[in-house]
C-alpha cells in the first residue's frame, strides 16, 4: 500500500510502500514514555521502501530493554515523531508512527505487543461517554 506523510507542522514529509498487515500497538514502557500516552501504533517498513520526501529529522538513540540501540526520528520544530529505527550500520527497517501518515484511518493493527507494560485501564475505553468534537 503507497502511503505519505508528515509532522504536524509539515516541515518533514515521507512517502512508503507498507503492508498494511504490518500495524502493531507497542505498550512497551518506553513508547508510552516518548510518546506521552498509553502506547504507540506504528507500521514497519524497510529501508528501501521509504523514502523522506522534505526536511531532514533530528534524531536521538536510546537504548532499548534487550540493550539495542534505536535511532527515534522527529521533527526539530513541532516535534512530532515519525519513526523509530535500528542505529548504526546495516540495513534499516523502519517503524513509522501510524498518526503521522495521512492514510492512517486505513490502518488498523494486526497484533500487540509489550503487553505486561499495557495500562490496565484501556478495556474500559469503549464504555466512556463520547464528545465527537472538543
């Protein structure tokens, strides 16, 4: 599936060739960490498949539970994160974030992972009361 994107203020923009079955939610304590709420959605896709149409993101390395080292790519300006991929040599395989693509709503995810790290409150979502716009 031909997929594009950007950050928030527009400053980097993408294009990708995904396999929408390639959607995972990762509860994994870092992700609800950088991202700032419960979990991340993002869709792998390799190196040879992505390409970064403008800008060029800021990145930092962090390093992973299993002691890897990730390369997190974001805007400098507004700093939405657009991917998560592996650092240093070799070839990349990256994991973008599903709200930044414009094609997202198409995305749904095909599995979890990081589950013991899930908060314990997201079954209860579906029976809050709903504000479509606020």
């Amino acid at each position: 599936m031909k997929i594009d994107g950007s950050c928030h203020c527009g400053a980097l923009t993408f294009e990708a060739e995904i396999d929408p079955d390639g959607v995972s939610v990762c509860h994994c304590t870092d992700c609800q960490s950088m991202s700032g709420t419960a979990f991340r959605t993002v869709v792998r896709v390799s190196e040879e498949d992505f390409t970064m149409l403008s800008g060029r993101p800021k990145t930092y390395v962090k390093i992973a539970a299993s002691g890897a080292e990730r390369e997190m790519a974001f805007c400098e300006n507004c700093g939405s994160q657009i991917y998560g991929t592996n650092a240093g040599e070799g070839p990349k395989v990256y994991g973008l974030r599903v709200g930044t693509i414009r094609q997202s709503r198409q995305l749904s995810p095909k599995r979890q992972i990081w589950n013991q790290s899930a908060q314990p409150w997201l079954s209860v979502l579906d029976s809050l009361p709903r504000i479509e716009q606020g």
